[in-house]
C-alpha cells in the first residue's frame, strides 16, 4: 500500500537543539506515522544547510534544501541554523504539488497566495494545509481573503482570536467559531484550533464546531506537541478520514508527544 505524500514548504530554525513550525511537523510526520515527507526551504548559510540536511535525513525526510545567496541575506551566520522560503525563491512546482497534500508553513505573504492558487488552475487534485502559528507570532499583514484560498487552516485558538473578525451579531463560544462568516462562499473546508492541553476545535462548510476535550498534557516549550497535532490533521486530510476520527487523533498525540518531552526533561 503506498504511503501518503506530503511536502511541506516553509520556515524552520534549530532552537535548543529542536527545529520549530515548518521543521517540527515534517519531523513529526516522519517519526510518527508512515508517510513519504518532502521540505522545501532555503537555508540562510553553507552551515545551517549541512545541519538542517543532517536532521531531516535522519528521520526520512526528502530535502529540497538549497542556500540562500550571501548577498541576499547580508545577515549571514547571524541568523542562526535557519531555513525560510519566500516569494522568488527557486520552486519545482510539478514536483511539490505531486504530492497528497501541501502544508503552507512559510510567513512570506506573497509566496502563500501564489501556492494558494496553483491548485485551482493546475493540481485540482492536491489538497492544502495552511498553517498560521509560528514562534515568532501570526502572519499579520495576509488578508482574510487570501487566506481562505486554503482547504484547511490550522492554528492554535489564540491565534484565531487574533485574526477573526468581530462577531456580527450572537457572541461566538470560541474564536475559531468566529471564522465561520469567512468561510462562505470560499475554497475554505475547515477550520481547526489547538486550545490548552492540545483540545480539538473545529468548524466546516456544513457542519457546527466540533470540540474534542484534550487529555491532559503538560506544559512544555518545545513546538514538537502542536507540531504531531498539524501533523494529525495533515494525515486525517491525506487519508480522507472524517474531522471527528481526526481531531481524537490529534489530541491523543498532543497528550502522548507532550508526556514524553516532560519525562525525558524530568
């Protein structure tokens, strides 16, 4: 039986010897479900490349990694052991959208309009995930519009009430709730949140939201617990399952991946 295909195309760093956002799910898609992943990204130095190639070897994960130009990023080493994909960047696109699914993970604003949209002209066939949480905070300058391009948004509950509109009318229970309005009328299938101790919420075309309570999860700062929660959800989507099959899997996940970092650090 073939694996789902995934790739994913976005911004990672290494922070305290763990990569974040775009890195932390293609590493929790590899380690935890059988799957062929790709990632596509550019990597800010010569060093960051060897680093980045190494890690995501190790867990099977095919790299599209290439180096930036040092005269396009005068930063260079400061940086860090990054990676980040923007608009201009070199993309074979035939290659990327020959997968399942394509996970959007990247905070450039041009880049994720123009991916949002080659699906409905060229690959009606791939579904798309697009992510809108990352360490250094939400996509503040992307307009509802053109987020809503996506078959699926994923976030963490805060970062939709950040970006939601103000309700019209009755006050909605949850932020995640809030983007139903938006939803009308656009390619839009669902909408799902990440809340305390990685509970499910979600919100599609025709259905109310949907909310699975979490199992209790500890606390951690690594990304790696809402990263195998994307993780869960890209491979409900890649495999057709329905939201409720899915968000129990994400939660279970969050709570198993959670545990385990508090054990080890114990």
């Amino acid at each position: 039986m073939r694996h789902p295909r995934i790739a994913i195309i976005g911004d990672t760093r290494l922070h305290h010897g763990e990569l974040t956002d775009a890195g932390a799910i293609a590493i929790e898609l590899a380690t935890g479900w059988p799957s062929d992943v790709g990632f596509r990204s550019v990597a800010t130095h010569g060093d960051a490349w060897e680093e980045l190639d190494a890690l995501f070897g190790a867990a099977g994960i095919t790299t599209w990694l290439t180096i930036r130009q040092p005269e396009s990023e005068p930063e260079g080493k400061a940086n860090g052991h990054s990676a980040s994909i923007r608009m201009g960047d070199l993309l074979n696109v035939d290659e990327l959208f020959g997968h399942d699914l394509v996970i959007v993970a990247s905070r450039d604003v041009a880049l994720r309009r123009f991916l949002a949209d080659l699906p409905v002209h060229t690959y009606p066939g791939v579904r798309m995930l697009s992510l809108i949480h990352f360490r250094d905070g939400i996509i503040t300058d992307e307009r509802l519009e053109d987020l809503t391009r996506f078959d699926v948004i994923v976030g963490g509950e805060a970062d939709f009430a950040e970006i939601a509109p103000a309700p019209n009318g009755r006050q909605p229970d949850c932020a995640v709730e809030a983007m139903v309005p938006v939803m009308e009328g656009t390619n839009v299938r669902a909408v799902v949140s990440w809340g305390k101790h990685g509970a499910f919420r979600c919100v599609t075309r025709d259905k109310p939201i949907l909310t699975i309570p979490p199992h209790h999860a500890p606390h951690t700062g690594s990304d790696a617990p809402w990263a195998t929660f994307v993780a869960a959800v890209a491979m409900g989507m890649a495999l057709r399952q329905g939201w409720d099959e899915t968000g129990r899997e994400a939660t279970r996940r969050f709570a198993i991946r959670s545990q385990a970092l508090r054990s080890e650090r114990v």
